[in-house]
C-alpha cells in the first residue's frame, strides 16, 4: 500500500493519511461516509441507486482515500471528462486544446466530524497531482449551493471558469460552478 502522505502520532495528535482507495472494505466504508456527508449537507444532491458504483465512476483515472486516525473520513476521484462534465469543455476551449487535455475532480467529501484538519485540500492536492504527472489538467464541477466547496476551491487557487444550467431530470434544473486549477507553477531557475 502507497503511503501518500502522513502525520506523526507524536504528543497525541491525529494520524491524518491520504491513500489509494483499495478494495471492497474502502469502498464500504466510503458509502457510510457518504451517507452521513448526504445527511449532512445534501451531497450528492441525489443520491445513488448503486452509492459504491457511483464512486467507483466510470473512466475513473484513480481514487483516494483520507483516513484519521485509521478511520476513512475523505475520498476524491479523478476521471476522464464524462458525459454532463461542463468544466472540461469551458477550459478546453480557453486552452486551445479540447477537453481530451483535462481531469475532472470528483466525488470529493470529508466526513463532517472531521473537518476542520484540512483533509480536503489534502484529498484534492493528491487529485491534482495525478492529473498532472499524466499531463492533464485538473478542472471540476459543483453544485452552487455547495457554497463550502466552492469557497475550498477558491481559497486553492482555482479559477472560475462559467456558472451554467443543466436539466438533471424533469423537474430538477440545477447550476453549476465550473472550475479550474490554477496553472502548474514554474519550476525556479536554478543558480
């Protein structure tokens, strides 16, 4: 099992790690995390008929997980642009490039009762990350109601890219808010 990054349990403090989701046992435990985030704060805004297959997503490029103190508390996915994806579109235009060239950050939630220790922006460092070792560019969906992601992925540097509409059934018209990361920072010259 990769190690993503980790915290030393020295003095009583919390063991925070971001890792490979790996196996049945962590999808499990996404979905009770999910369930409680859903509770909580609406996210998804419908949930799931299949909550471990809608993680698992399709053309998925990877999937983390944070743990606290050994308890799965976080999960984000990276994947390629999929159907109802805006953000890919939008930057793939201003690039010049298409929406081949981006990641789409998804399925980003951290149990409430551990929020607070900046899980979060951990999860979505190790997204970014991915996205980038593979050449793409990280850009990502969400609902404007989450006005608490939002304000995460602001206060990361993202770019807003449009606000736009999209029917997700019958009676159900939603906004989005499109994002994108912030440009790879240039290496520094050496001497």
């Amino acid at each position: 099992m990769k190690r993503d990054r980790a915290a030393d349990a020295a003095d009583g403090h919390p063991v925070l790690r971001v890792r490979e989701r790996a196996g049945q046992n962590d999808l499990e435990a996404c979905v009770g995390v999910l369930a409680g985030v859903h509770k909580s704060d609406g996210y998804p805004v419908n949930w799931p008929a299949h909550p471990a297959d809608w993680l698992e997503g399709a053309g998925s490029l990877g999937a983390w997980v944070a743990e606290l103190d050994g308890r799965v508390v976080g999960h984000v996915g990276l994947s390629h642009p999929g159907e109802g994806d805006e953000a890919p579109g939008l930057w793939g235009e201003r690039a010049g490039v298409g929406a081949v060239g981006a990641a789409v950050v998804s399925r980003l939630f951290v149990a409430p009762d551990a929020r607070g220790h900046g899980i979060g922006a951990l999860l979505m460092g190790r997204a970014v990350r991915e996205a980038r070792t593979r050449g793409l560019h990280p850009v990502l969906d969400v609902v404007s109601t989450d006005t608490a992601a939002a304000a995460l992925y602001e206060r990361m540097g993202w770019q807003l890219l449009s606000v736009v509409e999209q029917e997700w059934g019958p009676d159900q018209r939603v906004t989005l808010r499109c994002y994108a990361a912030p440009p790879e920072p240039e290496p520094s010259p050496k001497g």
